[in-house]
C-alpha cells in the first residue's frame, strides 16, 4: 500500500494538467500514488486527455466522470479521488498548478516515519499572475515572522504547530501544499460539496480544528498560477465580487458557530466582519444602497468604529433619498 495518495482532479485544461501531472511523477524517494478524476470535460478537450491517460496509464488511477455542462465540481472530484484512494495520507493538486520541489513528498515521508503519525502537514507556494511572481504575504508563508516560537526545526526543516498559531497566519493553507491523514478527512466529512466557491477555505479551517498533530514546513513547494478574469475554466473568475463576499460570509458564519476552536471562532467573527465591509463597498460602488444597508448594520454589530457608523448613517441617507439606483444583480 502506499503511504500517499495524491488527488489531482481535472477539467477543460490538458495542458496545464501534464504539466501537473509531471511535477507529481517528479517527486523522488517517496511513497505515492496518483489518482486523476477526469471530470466530464468539453468535446474540444476529449481526444487530448484520452492520448494523456494513455501516454499515463502504467503510472496513474484513472476516475472518469460523466460529462456536465459545469461539472461535477472540484470538491466532487477530490472526495470521489479519495473513495478508491489507498494511502493513510491524501495530498492534493489542482490541474492548473505545479509543485516545484521534487523533496516535497520525500520530506513527507520522513516526517511520518520519524513522528510515527501526523494529521496535517502545512507547507507554502508562491502565487504567479501573468508571468510576475506576486510578492508577500500570501496564504501562511510568514507563519514565522507571526509565531516566531514556534517548536523545531527538525531535520526536515519543519515546526510544530497548533490550529492558534496556524490563524495568526496571512491566510490559510492552499490545497496544493496540504497533506491530511485519511481519519481526519473521514472525521470531517471531506470536502463540502456544495460550496463552488472557497471549498477549500471552508475545509481547511474544519480540519484545523479537528487536527492534533500538525507540522508546519516553511519551504515553498508549489506554483499557483492565478487564473485569469474572463477565463471560464475556473471557479473563481465565474463568480462576482459580491457572490464571493456571500460564500465567504456563509462559509465563516458557519465555522464560527460550529468549531471548538476558540482561536478559529475567533478568527471566523473577525473576517466575517471584514467581508461584510467588502460587500456593502461592492454594493455600494453599484448604487444598490437598501441592498447595502443590512449588511452595513451586521458590520457594525459585528465590529463598530467611528468610521463603520460613519459608513451606516450614509447609507442611511442614500437609501432613504434614493433608493437602489441600479438594477440588483
């Protein structure tokens, strides 16, 4: 059996996904798998993924899913990944990106044999858009300048960490660059199908708080490539600026009311109150001050200041004298 099973699903994208799939064939001295979940892509892309999953056979596990015109949906695919997955460990990939250490598993691996058992595996990657590396902090790649006590390093250059240091970071943890035992992923139900949008947000902090061994590797290990507004072959450039302000507001009111975490509730409240301040900015800039006004008012609840009451009585004003001046979305 292997120690590992790395999750890569995808769609609509064969090129992109070679490069994928050769960062993961390119990791040496480790214990691993490969499962693709081929979701149901476009026509144009077919004849392309069947000479790839040819070219591949001998060196992946093949998921075909049947074709729908959105999808099944990323989180579908890793959760259907992880049904035929044999490894005690589940890593994940996105078909868009790379890993860029051919250590990363090996160092897993060690990791494991040296602890004995770990629920959560934390690493970084750097964030490129349009040729130019986008410079820091993005998801948890200052976790040291934040919690510079941190227990470590070992051997392998990684710490020791909990899920209250683990908020203190910029962001959190990107799938690309998480590795979950396979009892925390079961014990958390994996990930929420339902969620199109920041699945992956909503999952790691469910399994933070479920996690009691977590091991923090500062090492940049993978490549994102942030997708392109317009292009329709990712989530995140589908969705509007307020639709993302409401998935985040549903995912972060729900973690608040459901972990045990102190130090995640917390952090869900905080940023909930953030977001509400986003939307009723975005709602704001397209004149649908009574749509804004709710959410201007759960911000001020949820965090008042001077300048969010400021911001209230305005919209006050606006609504009451104009009403929403554009069309609601």
């Amino acid at each position: 059996m292997p120690l590992i099973s790395v999750i890569l699903p995808t769609r609509n994208r064969p090129d992109l996904f070679r490069v994928a799939l050769d960062s993961v064939l390119a990791q040496r001295d480790a214990d691993f798998e490969i499962i693709v979940v081929h979701d149901g892509s476009e026509a144009e892309h077919v004849a392309a993924y069947q000479a790839l999953f040819a070219e591949y056979a001998e060196r992946i596990r093949l998921i075909e899913l049947p074709y729908r015109s959105r999808g099944h949906g990323h989180a579908y695919g890793i959760n259907t990944g992880v049904e035929i997955a044999l490894g005690e460990y589940f890593a994940f990939l996105d078909d868009d990106d790379q890993w860029i250490d051919d250590r990363h598993l090996s160092r897993v691996c060690h990791s494991i044999a040296r602890l004995g058992r770990l629920d959560m595996y934390l690493a970084n990657q750097e964030a490129w858009h349009l040729g130019r590396q986008l410079p820091p902090p993005i998801w948890i790649g200052d976790l040291l300048q934040k919690v510079p006590n941190l227990p470590g390093p070992d051997p392998e250059g990684c710490y020791k960490a909990t899920a209250a240091d683990m908020v203190r970071a910029h962001g959190f943890c990107h799938l690309n660059t998480l590795i979950m035992h396979r009892d925390l992923f079961a014990a958390i139900k994996g990930v929420d199908e339902y969620l199109r949008y920041e699945c992956d947000r909503d999952f790691y902090y469910r399994a933070l708080d479920r996690a009691q061994t977590i091991l923090y590797d500062p090492k940049f290990i993978a490549r994102h490539h942030v997708p392109l507004v317009g292009k329709m072959a990712n989530v995140s450039t589908q969705v509007s600026g307020t639709e993302k302000c409401l998935f985040q507001m549903f995912i972060l009111g729900r973690l608040h009311l459901s972990v045990k975490s102190p130090a995640i509730r917390a952090y869900a409240w905080k940023h909930r109150a953030y977001t509400l301040q986003r939307l009723v900015r975005l709602y704001a800039e397209q004149k649908l001050y009574r749509t804004a006004l709710p959410y201007a008012v759960e911000a001020v609840a949820l965090r008042p200041s001077p300048n969010s009451f400021k911001v209230l009585l305005r919209l006050i004003f606006k609504a009451l004298l104009l009403g929403d001046v554009a069309g609601s979305e």
